[in-house]
C-alpha cells in the first residue's frame, strides 16, 4: 500500500527510506521502477522484471512473466531451499 502511494500520496524520498528499513529494495530500471522481492513475500500476480536463474545458471523464468499461484508456492519452497537468499525482481506499478 504505501509503496504504491509513492509519487502519488507520499513523498518518494520517504517511501524509498521506509522500504529500505523493511528490507526491500527500491531501484530504478531501465524498463521502469521494479522492487527486490524476498522469495517468502512473492504475491499471486506479480510481474517479473528480470529473469530468474537456478543456482547452476539455468533459467528457471523470463522475465515478464506473471506469477500465479502454483509458482509462488514453487518460488517460496525454492527460497526455502536455497542455501544464499532468494530474491526476485517484480515489476513495481
């Protein structure tokens, strides 16, 4: 809710700071605003913004890609598995 307020309803310099404090990562792209997502937090809907790649390099998704539900439960058990932090970058709308 308030990172959708930025620009908007808040100030972006504001949300920007509080975002960071909870541990999510704001940064600008080149195709447009996307957030650095923990693998624990990953919604039903939400779009992919770069691709996403197995611990050996392969390419499990592409970027663009929706998230339904079966994924999200596939990415978050991946995350739990994973011996580094599993991250994704969404589209941030």
């Amino acid at each position: 809710m308030v990172r959708d307020g930025a620009r908007a309803r808040y100030d972006p310099s504001v949300v920007g700071v509080f975002l960071k404090i909870m541990g999510i990562t704001v940064t600008e792209a080149t195709a447009g605003p996307e957030l650095c997502v923990a693998a624990s937090d990953l919604k039903v809907g939400l779009k992919l913004s770069r691709d996403i790649f197995g611990q050996e390099g392969s390419l499990l998704l592409s970027k663009g890609y929706a998230l339904d539900e079966r994924l999200v439960q596939q990415l978050k058990k991946y995350g739990e598995k994973s011996a580094q932090p599993f991250e994704v970058w969404v589209v941030h709308s």
